[in-house]
C-alpha cells in the first residue's frame, strides 16, 4: 500500500484516466471537483469498476450504497473513498437500474459496510443486490409487501 500524500490536483484525472484505460465505455465521466469525481456506470460492470476501485486504486472504504427513484427507472448511487493512496479523495458512481429488471450485483464481498447499505435500498425502493449474502428486511415486517421509498408507493389514509 501507498504512504499517505498530500492533497494533489492531479489526482481525479489520473482516477479518470485509470479506469477509462480499464472499462472503456462502460464508465462515463460526468463531473469533477475538488476531491470528488463523478461518473456513471453500466449496470453490468459496477461490480469490477469498484473492485478495481478496491483493488488496484486502493479505494478502502465505501461510504453509501443509496438508491434513488427517478420514476422512469431507479437509481443506486456508491460513494467510496481512499484515505491513504488519494488522501480523502471520492468516488461517486451511479448506475441505472430499470423499474421492470431492479436488479444490480452486490458490493458487499469487496467493503463489508456496504451489506447494510445495500439491505436497506432493497427493503425502500426494492432494488436488489444479486449475491448479497443476508438480503432481508431491517425496518418493516417481514410481510411488509411494498417499498416505501418508491414515488408510486401511496401513503395509506392520504388523498
């Protein structure tokens, strides 16, 4: 592992650089700013960016796993971050989810925070993480059949 530099401008092109080289098309780049780079993932390849990510660029620590519902389709945001080879520099992918296939694989097998962060976008907006080792319920009941996070769930005893 890297020692720990100093903050370097440098740093998200080089994060961009490194992993055009690696996935090519299936990472595009959406914005930058201090310590913080932006991109979008395809659906099929978020689980070796972030392994690379893990891996090979030595981001240790993923931060959220957030689901979003942009109505037309969902939404999972990662934030993960490197505290020692990019000191304190982030990494926000986001990958597109269809309402119809909700499905996207599990990154819990590469940072271990992510197992909870995952569990609770599955039980609100329903989204599942293929490979997740315990997907079930934290919040509601077992038999609790909707996701409350969704923009079509209707809140009951309201018009």
């Amino acid at each position: 592992m890297s020692p720990i530099r100093e903050y370097d401008s440098s740093w998200e092109g080089d994060i961009e650089n490194k992993l055009t080289e690696k996935f090519g098309d299936k990472i595009k780049f959406t914005g930058q700013e201090i310590r913080r780079v932006y991109a979008h993932v395809e659906r099929d390849a978020i689980f070796d960016v972030c392994k690379f990510l893990n891996d090979e660029l030595s981001f240790e620590h993923c931060a959220n796993v957030i689901g979003v519902d942009m109505k037309d389709y969902m939404q999972v945001v990662y934030h993960i971050d490197s505290y020692t080879t990019y000191k304190g520099e982030c990494v926000e992918l986001t990958v597109d989810v269809p309402n119809d296939d909700p499905h996207v694989k599990s990154v819990s097998s590469i940072w271990g925070g992510a197992n909870w962060n995952e569990r609770e976008t599955w039980e609100l907006f329903g989204i599942v993480f293929d490979g997740h080792p315990r997907l079930e319920r934290l919040l509601t009941p077992e038999t609790y059949e909707f996701f409350p996070f969704r923009k079509s769930y209707k809140l009951r005893g309201w018009e």
